[in-house]
C-alpha cells in the first residue's frame, strides 16, 4: 500500500513537471522521408520504404490504380500502412480499397474502407511485395500513405531516463519511434503531452525486445503508463495521431522510479573492425556448398584500434544464417591479445542438420571484454554459402 502511493505521488509529480517546466529538455527532429507518388503517365512504378511517406498523391481519374513496391523479409518485417483520405473532388470521403500481392503475385490483403485506412500484419514471404491504392466507387481526389516496419529500428533515437523529449507529428498520418534500454523488474513511466494542438488524439505504443506489443493506449489528453518490464534489452516506443487526421508537438519523458534502469549503449572507447573473412571451408577447399552434418573451417581476419595497448579477452562468435534466415549458434573462441592484426581459423563447426536448404551464410562478431566488462564490439560480417 505504501509502495503504491509512493508510485502515485511520483507519477503526478513527474506529469506535473513534463507541463510545466523541462530544465532537461532535448529536441528530437526526426526526419520525415517522402517517397514518390505513382504519378499518372509515368509507366515506372515507385518504391516505398520504411518510415516513408507521400506527399500530394492522387487518384486522377474514376478507374485510376495507385501502385507502390515494397521489400520484406518472411518472420522479420512486420508491416504498418496508413492511407488517410485528405481531399476528394466532391462531397464524402474516399471509399479506399488497399491490395497488397506477395512476391509470388498472391493477393494477401484486398481491405476496403471509406475514409481512413490503417493495416498491421506480418509479411510470410521475403521478396518484393505489391501494394495498390484505388477507390471501390470510382472516386478522384489526394490520399497520404504511410508506410513503416515495426517494431522500430536501430535508427531511432535513444531516450534518456529522466530526459524530456520534443517532436512534432508533421503530418497527419507520421508516426515517430524512439527506443530505450530495459531490464527485468525495471519499474519505469512513459509520460506523453501534446504541446500545440489541443485537438491531437496522442496514441502511445510499446514494444519488448521480442517485437510483441506490450502496449497500446490513446488519449485526447496526456498519456502516464506504468510498466513493470520482463525482459532484457531494447524497447521500442511509437507516438502517433490515433484518428489520422491532426498533426503538431508533443514531449515524451521515460522515468525509472524503482530499479536499476540501463542507460542507451554507449559506443566503445575500442573500435573493432573486421577486415577480410577468407573462406568457409570443408576438408581444406573453399567449395561454396554444403550438405547438413559437412564439417567447417573458418577463417578471418579483424584489426583492433586502441591507442592504449590494453591487455583485453577478444571472442569471436559464429552463427549459420539459413535461407529461412534461421540463425544457428555454431560456436566461439576466446584469445588474449593486445591490439594489432589478429588471424583466426575456426574449425570447430559443421551444417546443423534442419537448416534449411538454399542460400545462406556463416556470420562472425567480435566482443573484447577486459575484467568481464564490454570494452569493444566489430562490425559484423558474413560469407555467402549454399547448402545442399
């Protein structure tokens, strides 16, 4: 009980201070991609890609077909569209039919709505996908689309405990990601304010390290969550407009009130980087391709860059990546070096026997750890292989 009005007191405590004062305030300024229209005459169609979105597209004429490319990987790319009617030549909305075909030309979306369109699932195939725009009552007038993969990338911005953060919606279907770092029994609170407008409807989106949706919450005023996380690793966040139809700022805070909450990654003070990975191998010769149960040998070279010529462990870590991107753990090994040139050979390895025939690759990363603290990472890097 006492633990829980502890809680609360902070929690209006911390609202109150996102409205009225931020003496630790960072604009965030993402930017706001814009991809082309499929644009009437122009026999080439566009490509969009994630965290893009279009601006001054239209359906010209009464039978008109708006199409877009995509890319995607099976299990991987989660997918979010949004199509907001903004302008119809007429009175009503837009009687929007979203098409979406596989990279085998299968229709796996045929989703109509009259006025605004928002569309989430899971991509089954990796490949180029299909995507077309077109109005189900013959309609003319300007869409927006948003196109973004979920959960959010190693390319949004990192959010500081305690720091308030200000952005803004700049258009009426953007949505902005942040991350931050987590860890189980983490106690935190994710506070959200709209700054200028007062008509945003703010939607709040949570998700764990897994990828899956811890959280899902709008407000036509502020947003204050708790959340008592689970697992390691990095979260992702989401802030939209949740009607699709206003734009303007917004300050969002995460605060770590009970636990010891990990900072944003820190880039090391080493750097590590991976120069040339020879070959894999099977009984001496670089043959290309691979049955399940063939033995490995692996070779690779990395140079590690430190002006102080610490002592430090160096591991390297192996992984096979099949064709359904399955990724099996092979092994790793462990030197003691100091910095310079470093050449390895790995032979303690062989083809799991379930992965999955085709085109795959034998991925290698590099960790230095000096009295079991991280103190360097390398680029990672593959070798194209084919399994039998």
């Amino acid at each position: 009980m006492i633990m829980e009005t502890i809680r609360t007191i902070l929690t209006m405590f911390m609202l109150l201070l996102s409205l009225t004062i931020s003496p630790c305030s960072v604009q965030a300024d993402q930017p706001e991609p814009i991809a082309q229209c499929d644009l009437e005459g122009d026999r080439k169609i566009p490509t969009i890609k994630c965290g893009e979105h279009t601006e001054g597209c239209r359906l010209e004429k009464s039978n008109d077909l708006d199409q877009f490319y995509f890319n995607g990987i099976a299990g991987q790319t989660k997918i979010k569209i949004k199509i907001s009617d903004i302008e119809k030549d007429g009175d009503d909305n837009l009687a929007l039919l979203l098409q979406i075909w596989d990279p085998d030309g299968v229709k796996i979306v045929d989703y109509y709505n009259h006025g605004n369109i928002l569309k989430e699932f899971t991509l089954l195939k990796t490949g180029k996908y299909v995507m077309g725009i077109s109005d189900v009552l013959h309609g003319i007038g300007g869409y927006t689309l948003q196109f973004d993969c979920l959960p959010p990338g190693d390319d949004a911005p990192c959010l500081t405990w305690g720091i308030t953060e200000s952005d803004t919606l700049n258009q009426i279907t953007d949505h902005d990601f942040f991350t931050f770092q987590g860890a189980p029994s983490n106690e935190i609170t994710i506070v959200v304010n709209k700054t200028t407008n007062p008509d945003i409807e703010l939607k709040l989106e949570v998700w764990d390290p897994d990828g899956d949706l811890i959280v899902n919450q709008w407000s036509n005023g502020s947003i204050i969550k708790d959340l008592e996380l689970e697992k390691l690793g990095t979260y992702g966040i989401g802030i939209s407009d949740y009607q699709l139809d206003e734009l303007g700022g917004y300050t969002v805070l995460i605060e770590c009130p009970f636990g010891d909450c990990p900072p944003c990654e820190v880039e090391p003070l080493v750097k590590v980087v991976i120069d040339q990975l020879w070959s894999a191998t099977f009984g001496g010769q670089f043959l290309g391709e691979f049955s399940p149960g063939d033995g490995l040998i692996i070779n690779d070279m990395c140079t590690v860059i430190d002006e102080n010529n610490l002592e430090y462990s160096l591991w390297q870590f192996y992984n096979l990546v099949d064709h359904n991107k399955k990724i099996f753990p092979l092994g790793r090994q462990r030197t003691r070096n100091s910095p310079g040139h470093h050449y390895f050979v790995f032979n303690d390895a062989t083809i799991p026997a379930d992965a999955t025939p085709g085109k795959g690759k034998i991925q290698v990363n590099v960790r230095l750890k000096k009295s079991g603290e991280l103190i360097g990472k390398g680029n990672s890097r593959a070798i194209p292989i084919y399994i039998k």
